[in-house]
C-alpha cells in the first residue's frame, strides 16, 4: 500500500491539492505528511465526522478575533518533537530545549482554552499547568525562560554575590558555583519533565492535527468540496472495509446504496479546473466490475480517471472530495497504468513499464486485495491485433475477481462482454465555423453515457481539421475511410 508521499509523487493533482494547503506551522504539515492510507470504514468515518466539525468551526468564526487568535498561537508552534524525545530518554534538557517546552506548552494552554471556551472539543488536549508552573517559577507566563533565581535560595544569594563583589577572583569562583547549581537545577526540571514527556507529544501531535484540519477546512470551502459518504462494499464484506453490519446497513440504508457502489455526481479535477479555468463535471458509478471507457481523441479519458483516482485518494487519507456527491467504497489500494506516471522507471520501452504495471494490478487482485485499478489506453504501443487480444484479457481476470477497474481504449472490435460506457464527444453543429484549438474545449461533452456498441468514435479527422492539419492529408484520409 503507497503512502501519502507516493501518492503525492504518482498524481499531480493530488500534489497540487496538498502543495495549496496553507498551514500555520511546519507540524501541520508534517501531520499530513503522516497521514495513514484509511481502510477501516468506521475509523474513515469519525475521521470525516471531525473534519466537518472543524468546517463548522471554521465557517462559523471565519474572519473573526477567535480563528485570528487561533492562526496567531498556531504560527508560533515550533516542532519540539527532539527536545521531547531528549525527555523520554532520560537526558538533560539545555536552556534553548526548556524554552521551547514552555513556549509551546503556554501555547497549547491558550489553544485549548480558545477552542473549549467556544464550544469546541473534538480535540481534546492534555493539561499542561504542572509543565509550566515546573518552568515559569514567578508566573509571569512569558514566552522566555531562564534558571530563575526563585527555584533555588542559594542560588539567589550565590547571584547577589556576584552583583555586589568586586573581587575577580571571588567572582569567578562564585559563577562557578552558580553553573555547578544551575546544571543541577536543569537535571531537576528535565526528570519532573519527563513524567509528562508523553502528554507534551500528544499535544504537540493534536496542534499539528488541528493545523492540518484548519487548512483543510479552508481548502473545503474554497473548492466547495463535499463529505463522501462510506458505503459497504458488498463484494468482500469480510474485506478491509471492516466495521460492524449494523453501521454498514445504516450507512447504505441513509444512502440507499445497497450495492455497495462508489457514485460521483458533480465529479470535477481542481488542478484542471485552475489551469484551465473550467472543467465539466461528470457523473459516474463505479461498479463491481471492470468498465471499459472509450471516446475520441481529447475527450478527457485519461482526465477522468486521475479524478476519479484523485478523490478516492482524498477519501482515503481522510480528506473531503471534489464533488458535489460522492459515495464511495473503501478499496486496499489504488493502482495505476497511466503513460505520464511511467518517467521513473529509466531504461524500459513504454510497453514494458505498461505491461508491468498490469501485472502488479493483476497480482494485487489474484492476492485478494480490494483495488480500484485506473488503466489509460491498454497496449496502446503494440500492433492492433495483440493489444485488442491483452485488453480482452485483462477485462476478463478483472470481471473474475470482481474488481472495480477503469480501462479506456481506443481499440473497437474488442471481444469482451462488459459494463461499457462512452465519452459524448464533439458537439458541432453543421455550420458551425468558429471552432479553434484554442475553445475546442467548449464543443466537448465529457459527459459519460452507456453503451452496448463495440465499436468507438471517429472524430480524429474532424479534430485534425479544426487544428488546420494540411489539407491534402486530410482528404486522402477521408477517401480511404470511404473505400
């Protein structure tokens, strides 16, 4: 199973949704960084439950003194995971490592008190008044710290030696045993520290998730991104989906998605919409088999299928997804076969990196995984008659094992009794004469219908006219097509 890093790496959308998060501290980003790959339906569920509380949260003190409040104490969170480490193991905190537990222990009792004070607690987190009290003697909760002369008596009368002397060498001696005290005043403070070493890294763990959450709330809001809901899948209910028939029957039941179906309306890819400025939405219903996708050339068939592969992405490292309702079923894992992913396998043909990517799809299923494979253009380097023979083929151990598989094609003729679906394409009216390269887009449909015809449309030759490809070529094609 990749992590979120790979996934990161694999898909540029998912790359741009994370790379746009904006957190307030460096431990936001490392919680996301950590974000585990969710496979247990209930777990997946509090997760989104939390994430919609904090949207909520968000919405409602949206521009006001509360989240301005929150962002400031989160902008100032240093990650002090080491100097807790140093704790748990014993050692000896320096001054800068005590500074750092009481700078972000007061800002842990600030953020706590900010978000309970405002009905908040989703988040809960550790008292940490004995930490402070332990490094702030006078109680002047400052930001700042030093080896008080108040955690020690002789250490006061040792200091007011020193102010009053004149002797050099008296002086001297008498800093030598302010160090000598002061060292064992750190080892006192680092060993009462240490007792509470686990509830500072829980907290420091709940403010990179509260960041993380944050971020992602925004991000929700802007994208207009929706919960998904997790539905049983029927296929494999003793599979990772786990959790109890009970929760699987109300959660389908308030769905009315008894077969255990992932379902898209409103589907759209962020990262498409902002280059481009535009995307139409689709709808879609993954089922329990695989789906052969076809449709002309710049029809959106590999576009489709990093978004579909992008918000069961975002499902599963417990995000919102672009849509504007998604149903979706938990999977093992999501694999892909998508020609651009295949750069960093240096030194083999196109088809051989392919043919092995469908051979990790393949024995990922022979093993009993649940996946979601996402397969653009099968054997479309081979010569016609094999790579009509290996997509036959692979659809065939797909429908075996039940798996829900995408495959787009441009191959017609292919035999294969499956679940088909085509790309309505170009919408050109008969005089119509302003199409260009450039607004092409706006006379496609990307919107999927099914179909029982084996064959897949011919529009390479009207789209090749739009581009202004030389005239001769295009009516030796047309005379060819009509022999």
């Amino acid at each position: 199973m990749a992590n979120i890093k790979q996934h990161i790496e694999q898909q540029s959308a998912f790359k741009f949704m994370t790379d746009e998060l904006q957190f307030a501290s460096a431990v936001g980003r490392k919680k996301m960084m950590h974000r585990q790959f969710y496979t247990n339906a209930f777990e997946l569920r509090m997760e989104l439950d939390i994430q919609e509380a904090v949207c909520q949260f968000a919405e409602k003190h949206h521009n006001t003194a509360v989240m301005a409040q929150l962002i400031e104490q989160l902008c100032h969170v240093n990650d002090i995971s080491q100097s807790v480490v140093n704790l748990i193991d014993g050692n000896v905190l320096d001054d800068i490592q005590l500074f750092e537990v009481k700078k972000f222990s007061l800002i842990s009792d600030k953020v706590s008190k900010l978000l309970m004070d405002n009905g908040f607690d989703w988040i809960p987190f550790h008292d940490l008044t004995v930490v402070i009290d332990t490094l702030d003697p006078d109680k002047n909760r400052l930001p700042q710290f030093h080896i008080y002369s108040s955690y020690k008596p002789e250490l006061a009368e040792i200091r007011q030696k020193i102010d009053q002397s004149t002797d050099e060498e008296e002086i001297e001696k008498l800093k030598w045993e302010e160090s000598q005290m002061e060292d064992k005043i750190r080892t006192a403070l680092s060993k009462r520290l240490s007792m509470k070493a686990l509830q500072i890294q829980q907290n420091l763990d709940q403010i990179g998730y509260l960041d993380l959450l944050l971020a992602h709330a925004e991000q929700i809001r802007k994208w207009q991104l929706c919960k998904p809901t997790i539905v049983e899948d029927k296929s494999n209910t003793t599979g990772c989906c786990s959790c109890s028939a009970e929760e699987n029957n109300s959660e389908a039941s308030e769905s009315g998605n008894t077969e255990g179906n992932s379902r898209f309306t409103g589907l759209f890819n962020p990262l498409v919409k902002h280059s481009t400025g535009n995307f139409q939405a689709i709808d879609i219903e993954l089922k329990h088999e695989p789906t052969l996708i076809t449709g002309a050339n710049m029809s959106g068939k590999t576009v489709l299928l990093k978004t579909i592969g992008l918000a069961q992405t975002m499902c599963q490292f417990g995000f919102f997804v672009p849509a504007a309702s998604a149903e979706i079923a938990l999977v093992d894992d999501i694999l892909f076969s998508i020609g651009d992913q295949q750069s960093e396998m240096n030194g083999l043909s196109s088809f051989a990196v392919e043919i092995l990517n469908i051979d990790k799809i393949i024995k990922a299923v022979k093993e009993e995984q649940q996946i979601l494979a996402l397969v653009d253009e099968l054997a479309r380097t081979t010569n016609p008659e094999e790579g009509k023979a290996l997509v036959s083929s692979f659809i065939q151990i797909m429908q075996q094992y039940h798996t829900d598989a995408l495959i787009t094609t441009h191959y017609g003729g292919l035999q294969s009794d499956c679940r088909r679906l085509r790309v309505k394409g170009l919408k050109i009216k008969n005089n119509e004469k302003n199409i260009t390269p450039e607004n092409i887009n706006r006379y496609m449909d990307y919107q999927l219908v099914e179909t029982t015809q084996d064959d897949v449309p011919m529009e390479a030759i009207s789209i090749a006219e739009i581009f202004g490809v030389d005239e001769e070529l295009i009516l030796k094609a047309k005379k060819k097509l009509a022999n």
